[in-house]
C-alpha cells in the first residue's frame, strides 16, 4: 500500500511538471493578445494558462488573395463613394465612407480584419492617431502573382469624420515600406447635360504645397474635361492661366518676391490670362466650382482636418472673379 501511494504522488508531481513546461509555449504571433487587452500578471491573482484563457484575438482565416470586400464592415460605416482605375502597373480602388465612431475603434477594427485575412500591417511614417488623428496604416494583403494592399487615410471634413481606403494592385511584386505613399485623385467635371462626373486617378502625381498642388490638379481637371468628357463649352486653345501670385494688373509675381509687408498688394490663387470660360453665367459659375472642388477636395491620399474655410480665388486680369471655400461647396460633395 505505501508502495501504491508512492506512486501516486509521483504521478502527479510529474503531471504537474508537464503542465508548467507547456504553459512557457509562446502563442503563435497572430494570437497574441492587442496590447490594450494584456494583463498585468503582478494585478492579476489568478493568472490562467495559455491553453484554459479565451483567446480574444483574431484567427487568420484562410483566404487567398484576399480583397477589401472580404473585410466584415461595421454597420457604423456609412459608404459614401467607391471608384476605379487602371494602369498599366496596377489597379486601384477607392472606397470611402463616413464614421460615427471613434478613431481608436476604427484602429482596431482594421488591424484585427487585417489579421484575421492574414495581412501585415506598417504604420505609415505619419501614422499618429494620438495628436494629429493620422491613421495612416498600410495592410500588405495576400496576393499569389502581385502586390496588393490596402491604404487608409482619415479627413475630418468640418464637423463630419470620413475614411478613406485605397486599394492597390500591383501586377509585379514591389517592395513596400513605411515611407510609401500613394496619390488619390478625384475629379469633379461638369458635363454638359448639368450633370457632375467623378472620376478617379488611383497614382496621380502630387505635391502637399499651394502652388504645385493646386497647378497638378487644375492639369488633371481640364485633361478629363476634354480627353474624356469631350467638353466643348470653353476653346481649349484658349485655355491660359497659371497657379500663384499676381499683381493688381494681372501680372505674376514669384513667391519668394512676397513678404508680410508687401503681401495686401497681391493676390493668390488661379490666374486666368484670358477669359476662356463659357458666356453662358450658370455655366461658368458651374465650371469654377467644380474647378475648385477638384483642387481643394480632390486630394484623398492625405490625412487632414478641414474645417472649411479653404479658400480659392479664381482671378482674372489682377481682379478676384470668383472665390470658394470649402464650406460653399461642400453641400454638393
């Protein structure tokens, strides 16, 4: 019997052992917890191990070449636009919604979808949702013959939150980092018919600067107009205006020339040389406006807050003939 019960207690004492030398197994990357949901085991008095904790955590699902339409969306996303383009590198889809909640919810949901597709995340190089409110993630999706990846940029359009996403498809594999960035363009045209057009370049090239900006842009506006949407309201051989200062007699004036003592005397903005626009009032006031909703609302690859009193001037011959804010034109957006 003393025999019998040394046994036992062998038994146990070495099933105890086993138990401790499994619970050192580190779970795989993909099931550990976020940080927000670790505990502090010196708070916690009953610590349980691995395998007997609920794993909160997203599972990779199996999902080869995975695209944003196998992302599950919260009902407190509201769509407000999805667009397209190709070119001969890739193929880009723009997706854009309104959200009712919190950054921070917004940051988790994409990072736990984006795991659960079995993607990987890099935090842009402006990522910074603390200060700046800057969600810029990058997702590198699972794709057999190219790249593909996901994009997100947030705009706090005046008192309303939106989110943008720009998927990319690269035919040839490419390298991508932190410092990536990519270059979303919308287009408004207005086409004959009182119609509006939005049309989407998913890499149009792009500064963050007033001037080259807005000049990049202007480009892009009138190559739709007429490459595209053979409009013909407006001789586009007359078609002559440049992005800047100007004096009070139209003539440019370089930007480095302007001070803050000598700035009253000029005025900044799109100035036109001639007047090319259409004769007919509503159509040229339909013309600038969508002008300016292209340069000061197009650009979607940039995290930002607008609070509406954007400005363009649309001058002609050193006198203001029109100006938008954003406010004015953003009933119509």
């Amino acid at each position: 019997m003393y025999k019998a019960a040394l046994i036992c207690v062998l038994l146990i004492a070495l099933t105890g052992c086993a138990d401790q030398d499994n619970s050192l197994v580190a779970p795989s990357p993909t099931q550990v917890p976020l940080k927000d949901e670790v505990e502090d085991p010196t708070t916690s008095p009953d610590v349980l191990s691995p395998q007997n904790t609920p794993d909160s955590s997203p599972k990779p699902s199996i999902v080869e070449n995975a695209t944003f339409k196998d992302y599950d969306l919260p009902s407190w996303f509201r769509p407000l636009r999805e667009l397209s383009h190709s070119d001969a590198d890739a193929t880009y889809i723009l997706h854009e919604f309104e959200l009712t909640r919190p950054l921070k919810e917004v940051d988790d949901w994409i990072r736990n979808e984006s795991i659960r597709l079995g993607g990987e995340i890099v935090e842009r190089y402006s990522y910074d949702i603390t200060s700046s409110a800057n969600l810029d993630l990058i997702v590198k999706l699972p794709y057999k013959t190219g790249t593909r990846i996901i994009s997100t940029y947030t705009q706090k359009v005046m008192d309303k939150q939106h989110l943008v996403i720009e998927e990319t498809v690269f035919r040839k594999p490419i390298s991508i980092d932190q410092n990536y960035e990519d270059h979303a363009l919308i287009i408004f045209s207005p086409l004959e018919d009182d119609s509006t057009k939005e049309s989407f370049k998913g890499s149009y090239f792009h500064q963050h600067t007033d001037i080259y900006s807005i000049y990049f842009y202007s480009q892009a506006f009138f190559k739709e107009l007429f490459e595209v949407n053979r409009y013909k309201l407006i001789d586009q051989s007359k078609l002559q205006y440049f992005v800047g200062y100007a004096d009070k007699e139209g003539n440019e004036v370089f930007y480095d020339s302007v001070t803050d003592q000598n700035k009253d005397q000029f005025t900044f903005g799109i100035q036109l040389e001639n007047d090319f626009l259409p004769k007919n009032e509503l159509q040229r006031d339909r013309l600038l406006r969508h002008w300016a909703k292209t340069v000061l609302l197009g650009d979607k690859a940039y995290s930002r807050v607008i609070v509406g009193e954007e400005q363009i001037n649309f001058v002609l011959k050193g006198k203001v003939l029109k100006s938008f804010t954003i406010r004015d034109l953003i009933s119509d957006t």
